[in-house]
C-alpha cells in the first residue's frame, strides 16, 4: 500500500484486511469442521468397523469377519419383517403427516375468530418430541383409561384396541404425524401467504373448481417446501425409536419392530454389536436410495413443469 | 364469505384445535386424578374430586388421599426432580456451545465471499442425514473407554452431534437472507470483518439467534435415545429416562402422569413464548 502524500492520514480502504476472506471465513467455519469431524465422522467410521467385525460381548475381543453381518441380516427373515414394517410406517406417517400439515396450512390462510389462537397451539405438540408424544398418547389410546376409550364408553360403543397387531402401525404414525406436522404447517403456510388472493378470485372468474384452484395455482407455489418437509418426515419416519419404545416396545409380538427397533435391540439387548451396526447400515443406505430416487424425481417432474409453461 | 363456508370453516378450525389440545389436556387431567377415582370402572371425562396430590408427593411431601389418608411421598420423586436438574443443565450447556459454534459458522458461509463454501455447508447439512441408532453404538464404545458414559459431559457432546448441523442450516438461511449491504457500512467506518459481525450483524439477527437458541433448547431437553443408553440409572440421568424407568415400573399411571407434566413444563411454555420467533424459522431458502 502506498502511503498518501502531505501528511494527511491515509483514508482506509474498506475491502482491505489482512486475512483475505477466504481466510477469515475458514477461520469460523474451523471450529464445526473439528467438531463435526471428533463427534460426528469418528463414529461413522467406528460404526463401519463394527459392522465388518464380530465383538465378543463379554470378553470384548474382535475378529474380522468380512461380509457376514451384513450377509446374516440380509438373510434374516427378521430383517425383511422388520424392512415392510419401517416402509410401512414410513407410507402412514409421510400420508398423514403432509395431510395434517396441508390441510392446517390451507385452514390457517383463512380469516376464522380464534385464528391467532389456533396458530399459537399447534406448535406445541412439536416442541415436545417424540418421546413425550409417545407417553402422552399412550394415555389417548389406553383400552383401560384411554380418552378415546372413554370417550367410547360415553357414547355407548365398543372400546377399540388401537395398539392391535392390525392397527399398530397406523396409530403410531398418527401419534408421529401429530407431533411432526406443525413444523410443516408452518413451512407450508410461508409460501401459501405469498400468493396473492387475486390469483384465486381471477380462477373462479375463469369458471375453474377448487381443485383446479388447487393444482394450478397452489401446488405450483408450495412445492419445495412441500419437498423439503416430504424429505425430513419421512427421514425421521423411518428412524423413529422413541415413539415406538414407549407406545408398544416392538410389539404386540414384533408386528412393531421396525428397522431402528430392530437395530437396538440387536445391540443393547442381545449385545450384538456387528449385527446391530450392520443393520443401521442398511436403513442408512435404503433410506439415502429413496431419498436420492425421490429428489431425482421431484425435479425432473418440476423441470418438466417449468418447461411446459414456458 | 356464504354462512355455509363460515360454519365449515370454524368447525375445522374448531377440529384443528382438539386434534391438538386433547392429548395434552387429556394427561393433565389423569395428573389431577386420585388413582381411586381412574381406578374405577367407568372412565371420567374429567375429574369429579380434582387433586395436586400427586404433584405433592412427587415433591418429597405426604398428601392426602380421596379418603383422607394419609399418603408418603412418592418413591420416584428424587428421581423425577434431580432428572429435571440434570436435564435443564444440560440442555442450557447445549445452547451455550451451539451458539458459539454455530452462529459463526453459519455467518461465514452465508455471507463471507470465500472458497469451498457450498462444500463446506453440504457437508456440514449431511451430517444430519445419519440415524441416531448408527452413531449410539461407537458412541456408547468410546465413552465406556474415556469414562464419560453416565457422565453429564458425554450427554452434552453427543447433543452437540444434532443441534450444530442443524443451527448452521438455519442459521445460514437466515444470514443469507439479510440485505447485501449490511456489513459494508461498518466496514467503511472502519470496523475489521470480525466486529462489523459482532457489532452490525448479531444485533440485527436478535430474532433468528433467539429461534436457534430455542431450538437448541429443546432438542436437548427432549433427546431420548443418547440419555436412555448413556445414563440411565446414573446420577447424571436427564428427565426422558427418569421418566421412562418411572413409566416401565410403576403400574401407578397418575402418578406417572404428573411426572409427565412436569417433564413437558419448560418446553411447552418455551414454545409458546417465544413461538413468534420460530414460527418464522425457514429451511427453505437453501
């Protein structure tokens, strides 16, 4: 830098500092990056090798054994069972989790009394989690003390037993559903609030129904996000343990024992490391399969899209 | 607006809000039940005697029951109490230190012109992708070797595992957000990158860090699967398993109710005031 002349002090120059920023923003991002590599790439690797390995519970020793945990799962009639009951329950709560979260969308862009109430409580079953929905509905569904079997008895009908091997599955998506869709009214009623009301009185000049309405105009507009949420419940779906360890632990029998399920007890219980490692493994690797399948399809039907109206 | 489409519409909202009220009132109200009366054979909607006698107890004191007796105090309220101790400890160190991680983190690679920067946040993102049953087991293996299974510390690291990634998405989106502008006028005054950060960019950000803060919060307060297998049955035991060894051996379900309540407590009314701020949480701007 050359200094200005007479004596006057050099203005600073604003974009100059002595780190470039390439620099300076390494510099911030350093501490994550070595967080995230002890707590979170040390474990991946670790749980890797345990799924090559087979570990003796009680002495602790370790041999290689190549292939043959994951072989063993893959073999497993147990694993399969346990691969149907996780798409299935991912299906229900993905189905009913969007629905609930739509449907709440769309109601909360109307003007009703008690709007601002009912957009106040919503998020409360969210910040609760999974684990306290689990205990919370285990008192809604109770055959014994339930709200739903008592509101049975008042109305004079037969208590239904909703943590049957039928309905298992179904009630716990319903419980998860209930717990996860606000964060997806709240996503979801963003992007509707942007769309201007004149569109809407436009379309029924133009004689289109509701659900026309609701093709053209709003779908178009809350895709992403409408993406985004698809991808993040269905992730959790498919990793969901808590919920499951409180409600049912696995059961009625296994007709609950999904892949996570299945992967803790594998570990904790029966203290099989290299199965329950191998196992996590599959669901990340099914689960990463959908999710890619899923995005190549998301935008190659939005590219579509765009290209027709263009 | 027609009558009809009114009435529909209020029915919905009014369907919306039991759909999200009634299982929570519902455990409340089993909390201010005596067990004589949930015993009986016939199910009340609500409570024809309601107590706080099963709150009393579970704060170490005897209360009395429907009948007058007296009741001692329940067994599992040590548990349930140093449970929440532990709990909110933990969960204001989560927020402490995800703060400090994060808020940086995210600030650069939303708005400092660096290289390697979609990298970086891609690879940040997808750490959150991992399932938290594959990571438990190295976890549970390392902290038996370092001793910090049953420990308060080990519960923080492995909470930091979730809330990082997850703070630097939103904080990102956040950031990327504030007009271009922003730190140009601070530096033209002089300031170096670092306090146009702290002096222009935290203070107009008070809104968003206050989101992320509270999501901090309450993925630590409500993580279940690292609490249970760490520390269940240590003296560094948060609430979920308390809870959960409470829930799996008492047959007593008012009772495990009230614990409830007051488990759910700090999250419910975190939630509702500070619901502006998170309501305007967006993870779709990335």
């Amino acid at each position: 830098m050359t200094t200005a002349v007479g004596g006057v002090a050099p203005p600073r120059v604003p974009f100059s500092s002595r780190r470039t920023p390439t620099g300076f923003g390494m510099l911030l991002v350093a501490p994550v990056v070595l967080l995230l590599l002890a707590i979170v790439a040390y474990p991946i690797g670790y749980s890797l090798y345990l799924s090559v390995m087979a570990t003796n519970p009680i002495t602790g020793s370790q041999h290689l054994v190549g292939i043959a945990n994951f072989r063993a799962a893959l073999t497993s009639g147990d694993f399969w069972h346990a691969a149907g009951l996780t798409l299935y329950y991912v299906i229900c709560v993905t189905v009913i989790g969007t629905g609930v979260a739509l449907g709440m969308a769309l109601l909360l862009r109307e003007r009703f009394v008690g709007r601002p109430v009912l957009m106040a409580v919503i998020v409360l079953p969210w910040s609760l989690s999974t684990y306290a929905a689990g205990v919370v509905w285990r008192y809604v569904y109770s055959p014994q003390y339930g709200l739903l079997a008592g509101i049975a008895q008042h109305l004079g009908l037969h208590p239904f037993d909703f943590l049957s091997k039928q309905a298992v599955i179904p009630s716990l998506a319903i419980v998860h559903a209930w717990q996860f869709a606000p964060l997806g009214t709240y996503f979801l009623l963003a992007s509707l609030q942007v769309i201007p009301d004149d569109l809407y009185k436009l379309a029924k000049v133009d004689g289109m129904g509701m659900a026309k309405r609701f093709r053209n105009i709003t779908l178009p507009q809350i895709r992403m996000p409408l993406a985004i949420f698809l991808v993040l419940i269905g992730g959790q779906a498919a990793t969901a343990f808590d919920l499951i360890y409180f409600l049912t632990s696995g059961g009625p029998g296994d007709a609950s024992q999904t892949l996570t399920y299945d992967a803790y007890q594998q570990t904790f219980q029966d203290q099989d490391f290299g199965g329950g490692s191998a196992t996590s493994w599959l669901l990340l690797v099914l689960v990463t399969v959908v999710t890619v399948g899923y995005y190549a399809v998301a935008m190659s039907s939005s590219r579509r899209t765009r290209k027709a109206s263009s | 607006m027609s009558t009809r489409r009114r009435v529909v519409l209020h029915l919905l909202a009014l369907l919306a809000l039991v759909w999200t009220i009634a299982p929570l009132a519902w455990i409340l109200l089993i909390s201010l039940t005596y067990h004589h009366e949930f015993a009986s054979s016939t199910i009340h909607l609500l409570p024809h005697q309601p107590t706080l006698a099963n709150y009393v107890r579970l704060f170490g004191r005897s209360a009395a029951d429907w009948n007058g007796t007296i009741q001692p105090p329940n067994a599992y309220g040590p548990l349930i109490r140093s449970g929440l101790v532990n709990s909110a400890e933990v969960a204001v160190a989560v927020t402490v230190l995800s703060m400090v991680f994060a808020v940086p983190a995210a600030y650069a690679l939303a708005r400092v012109d660096m290289r390697f920067r979609q990298a970086g946040l891609l690879t940040i993102v997808a750490t959150r992708a991992l399932p938290p049953v594959a990571t438990t087991i190295p976890f549970f293996v390392l902290y038996q070797t370092l001793g910090l299974s049953g420990t308060r510390l080990g519960l923080v690291i492995a909470h930091l595992t979730m809330t990082v990634p997850l703070l630097v998405w939103m904080g990102t989106s956040f950031f990327g957000g504030l007009p271009p502008g922003l730190e140009r006028m601070a530096r033209v005054d002089g300031c170096s990158r670092w306090r146009a950060f702290t002096r222009v960019v935290v203070p107009a950000s008070r809104h968003a860090m206050t989101a992320m803060a509270v999501i901090a919060f309450l993925t630590s307060w409500d993580e279940f699967t690292f609490a249970l297998i760490f520390n269940t049955g240590t003296s560094a035991q948060t609430f979920p398993p308390a809870l959960s060894s409470m829930f799996f051996q008492v047959s007593v379900p008012t009772e495990v109710a009230s614990a409830t309540v007051l488990g759910l407590l700090p999250p419910l009314v975190i939630a509702t005031l500070f619901q502006r701020y998170i309501r305007k949480v967006n993870l779709v701007g990335l």
